[in-house]
C-alpha cells in the first residue's frame, strides 16, 4: 500500500465560491488516488466538503491570517511536510510552509475566479466543472426533501436570489426573466421545477 501523499489546500472562500473547487478537489483525488488532503476554508464553506473522500481534515477558519489563531494554526502546519500546497488567496502562511510543490495564486489582486486560479495553477488542459460530492444517505435525504410534488419530474433550476451586501444583489425581477427564458417552452430546462434557495434574511429577496 502506498504511502498517503499530503496535500494542503488553502482556500479562505465563501461558499459560492469555495463549490466551484470541487471539481478541481475531485480532479485531485482522481489522480492522487493516495491522497491525503488537509482543507482550509471558512467554516460557512466546510459542510460543502464533508462528503468527499481522501479529505483527512477540514479546518474552517473565519479570523485574519495575521492574527494570534493564525499563528497557532501555521505553527501546526508547519510541522507536516506537504507534497503539494495550493493556495488560492493567497496567504502568508504559505510563503513559510514546507511543500515539494506549490501551485499559489500572485500576490496582485485581481478578480478571477479560484476556480480559475486552481486549475490554471495545478497546470490542467481547461478550468473544472464545479462538483459537489454528496454521500449516499444525504442525497436520499435530499431527495426526500424535494420530492414533495407526486407526479412531477424533471430537471431542478436552483436560484438563490439573495446576497450578503445589498450592493450585489441582482434584482428579483431579473431572477424572474432568467428563469421564465430557461423554463419557457424553447428554453434548454423546458418542464423544469423551481427551487429557490437561501437564508431567512432572503426572503424578501426571493418574493
């Protein structure tokens, strides 16, 4: 049996964006069968990595990386040599870490996407597709959960209307455009159901 190969990924994203690095995140482990993987991420994006496997640890950090917690945590993690480091910020932490390969993001601001930058660092042939593992008896769960119209199949279209900062909030009715233009009888989700997503703070948003 081959020896587990450390993989330490750093990725301070919130949610909406830290999901679209599950495809690179399964893309990984599909080719790093040994992997052993040691995620860090906001703890509101954690519970969207529990399921996948070769993830040995989840370490949801909300505090500023210059701050006594991130002290504590990178003394930690420099006691593990990585095999490969992929920071997607990128931080501090990982210009004082021992890896044999890093993929980090330039220090320069810029607005790409991380799942852009990951697969553009980890040298892949085309960005990944977002992907989301989800375990057997949770996508029963959620089946359950939605299966709530008898009768009723078809294609789910998912919209979660609502955003922290009002300032990035699209307009409802634009939601209401996109979805009719999807759903209409020459739209690629014809004969799809609705699901609209969020928070108890968007529910305005969503009405």
């Amino acid at each position: 049996m081959s020896r587990p190969f450390p993989i330490l990924i750093v990725a301070l994203e919130e949610p909406k964006r830290a999901l679209a690095l599950g495809g690179v995140l399964a893309r990984l482990l599909q080719e790093v069968p040994n992997a052993a993987v040691t995620l860090i991420t906001r703890s509101d994006s954690a519970a969207l990595f529990a399921d996948f496997s070769h993830i040995e640890a989840i370490i949801p950090f909300d505090w500023a990386v210059v701050s006594m917690a991130g002290l504590k945590l990178w003394w930690q993690l420099r006691q593990r040599q990585w095999g490969l480091l992929l920071d997607t910020g990128p931080t501090l932490w990982s210009r004082f870490l021992n890896a044999k390969t890093r993929a980090i993001a330039p220090d320069q601001h810029t607005d790409e996407h991380p799942v852009i930058t990951a697969s553009r660092l980890l040298k892949l042939e085309k960005p990944e597709l977002p992907w989301l593992h989800v375990a057997e008896a949770r996508a029963v769960g959620a089946e359950f959960f939605l299966d709530d119209t008898p009768g009723e199949e078809g294609p789910l279209l998912a919209i979660a209307p609502g955003a922290r900062w009002q300032g990035a909030q699209w307009p409802a009715e634009r939601f209401s455009v996109l979805a009719t233009r999807l759903m209409n009888e020459d739209g690629p989700l014809k004969g799809a159901r609705l699901l609209i997503l969020g928070h108890e703070s968007d529910r305005e948003a969503a009405t």
